[in-house]
C-alpha cells in the first residue's frame, strides 16, 4: 500500500463573524481534519484564513466539518504530493477540481 503523501493546505473560513471566531477558537476542526502545525495568516471579522499540514487530502473530513458548521462557507487549497486543489465545502456539500503536475 502506498503511503499518504504530506500536504500543505489553507483554509478559508468565511461566514458570520461570531460563527467564524466560535470555529477558529475551536480545535474540533483541527481534530477532525487531523491538523498539525497550524498558522493563522488573516483574522477579520467574518473571515479567516490558516496554513496547516496534514497527511493526505482531508476532503471528507472538511465535507462532513461543513454540514456540521452549516453557517460557514469552507474554502481550501491543497498541495498533495505532485497535485493541487480547491475545494469549497458548504452544507455538507463539496465541490472542487485537482490537477496533477
């Protein structure tokens, strides 16, 4: 079985400002999405946007992280391995594309 390969990602979170600080100020979603080295890069009211690592692409994770947070709109780009992304997840709902280079 091939291993994982590392990834960067940066996570946008836009929303009602209350929303946005409650999940930020949380580490539900750095569990869920099996996050490690976390930076906050923007902290505006009702927007946030961090650089994290993680060990593959989380996409399901963040799918199942947006229908619990159905308020907020989650955007992330990803570098994994010899590919890139971006997905938006809303409502439990994702949707993005991936290329490979």
């Amino acid at each position: 079985m091939k291993a994982k390969p590392f990834c960067r990602n940066w996570l946008t979170i836009i929303g009602p400002a209350c929303t946005v600080a409650r999940f930020a100020g949380s580490d539900n979603w750095e569990k869920a999405l099996r996050v490690r080295h976390v930076e906050w890069l923007e902290l505006s009211p009702g927007h946030h946007v961090c650089e994290f690592a993680t060990v593959g692409r989380p996409l399901e994770a963040l799918e199942k992280l947006s229908r619990t947070w159905s308020t907020l709109i989650l955007i992330m780009d990803y570098e994994c391995g010899r590919s890139m992304g971006l997905v938006k997840a809303a409502k439990g709902e994702i949707e993005g594309c991936e290329v490979s280079y």
